[in-house]
C-alpha cells in the first residue's frame, strides 16, 4: 500500500500512484448532465475501488454519506484505509460485489491495474482490441499532471495492454443484492447511485426489489453495450420512473463499447 497526492493536493492511499490518478480523472466524468452531489446527500458507489469517488463525494459538500462498495480483498483494505482517513464517519466500506442475489463469485484481481478486476474477463477476451483502444484513449486524454503519456508512440498501446492484464489472479468473493444492503441499514433515499463494476452492471439493477425503486433518486453507471446491454437498461429505468436519461462516452473512449449513462426522476 502506497500513499500519493491527487492535483489538489489531496493524500490518499493507494496500490498504484498513476491509476489513483487516472481514478480522480474520472469523477467529473460521472457528475455531468445533471447529477451533482449536494449537502446532505446519501451516496452509494458500487465498484468503489480505493474509494477515489467517495473522498470527492465528501468533499464537494457537506454531511455527505457515502457507502462504497469493493469485493477484492486487496483493494478493500486501501478503501478502508481512505475511509478512515477521509470519512470523519460518514464513509461506510462494505467489502462486497453487488449483485441480484446473495452469492458468490471467483473475480479475476489484476495486480497491474487493480481498477479493472472484474467478474466477467470475458469482455475483454471476447473483444481484446477494446482494451488497447481504452489504452489508447487514455494515452491520448491523460490525467492532470501525466502529460508525458502523450509522448508515449501509439503503436506501444498494445504491449501496455497486455502488460496490464499480466499476472492476474482469480479471487473468491461474496455478492449481496443492493437491497439487502437498503433493509440492513435501513436507507430511506439514495441520493446518487453510481455503478461502475467493470461488466456486472445489469445484475446490479436486478438485485433491487420493487419497493426500492423509489429510494433511488439519480444514477449514474457505466455501461459496458454488449448485446445491447445500453438499449434494456434505458428501457428498464424509464420503466422505474427515471424520465431524465443522458448517455456519453467519456474522451479518449469513443473507440470502446463503454458508455456514462446518466438518469434523474
């Protein structure tokens, strides 16, 4: 475990400095087309990772609570290291995947780049050129403070990739469904739902029951389309009351199947 310093100045722990980076670079990228995080908010973050999300959560306003949710054991343990030095108790870890039933499941961990461990590998086996275009992408729209990447010859955007994936390890983890979690602790709204959980995102939505729809307020979660995976969520959420949608790729990802969707009641 390492500690590194974001672009403002602020320490947190993590497994690996530039992907800390790269985390923070993401977070304006889920408050776009309306969904904002505001005083007295109640946040869940699903696919929490080292929690990047969450320490912004906090800081961008006040009596803010967030839950984050990370089943890999390793990553866990730097989630609750940033917990507790973020949190002032107001930032819950459940060490957990988040699914439509309470189970289990071997995630494959990626020691290289911890960020896209995952339950399903298979969508990057299926389609391994969507991952160097990824690479690709963010060689070309780098974090604040990596510039260089842009230096780095696009032609090594494979080698990159397949060192990434490199030395993965499988990982057996508990599931729970995220209703389970609203009845544990009694959560009356959801402020924000971010989902970002690298493919297990529909299995998600399938763990909450009917009676927690309404809890929901905004969601934002990051859709893998395969199959057209983007289509069924639209239609499943208008169908839960969410008439605001917005759908875009973040820079540097126009060239992959991954896509921001946005919703608001």
């Amino acid at each position: 475990m390492k500690m590194t310093t974001l672009s403002d100045g602020t320490k947190v722990f993590c497994l690996r400095k530039p992907e800390a980076k790269m985390l923070d670079h993401h977070v304006d990228g889920y408050l776009q087309n309306g969904i904002s995080i505001k005083e007295g908010d109640i946040v869940f973050d699903v696919g929490a990772n080292i929690g990047i999300f969450g320490v912004r959560a906090i800081q961008k306003a006040a009596n803010v609570e967030v839950h984050c949710f990370e089943p890999i054991p390793a990553i866990a343990a730097v989630l609750r290291q940033n917990a507790e030095l973020h949190g002032k108790g107001r930032f819950f870890v459940h060490q957990c995947g988040v699914s439509s039933e309470n189970s289990s499941a071997t995630f494959t961990y990626f020691p290289n780049t911890p960020a896209l461990s995952t339950l399903h590998p298979e969508q990057w086996d299926d389609n391994p050129g969507a991952f160097k275009d990824a690479v690709k992408g963010t060689m070309k729209n780098p974090p604040e403070g990596m510039n260089w990447m842009k230096w780095i010859p696009q032609a090594f955007s494979g080698v990159i990739a397949s060192y990434l994936v490199s030395g993965s390890q499988k990982v057996h983890c508990e599931l729970k469904p995220l209703s389970a979690i609203i009845d544990e602790r009694n959560i009356d709204r959801i402020d924000l739902l971010k989902i970002d959980c690298e493919g297990a995102e529909w299995d998600v939505l399938l763990g909450i029951k009917d009676e927690h729809w309404p809890v929901i307020k905004s969601m934002v979660i990051e859709v893998h389309d395969l199959n057209g995976r983007l289509k069924n969520m639209r239609e499943l959420l208008k169908s839960k009351g969410f008439g605001n949608l917005n759908e875009e790729r973040e820079s540097g990802l126009e060239q992959t199947p991954m896509y921001n969707l946005f919703a608001q009641r």
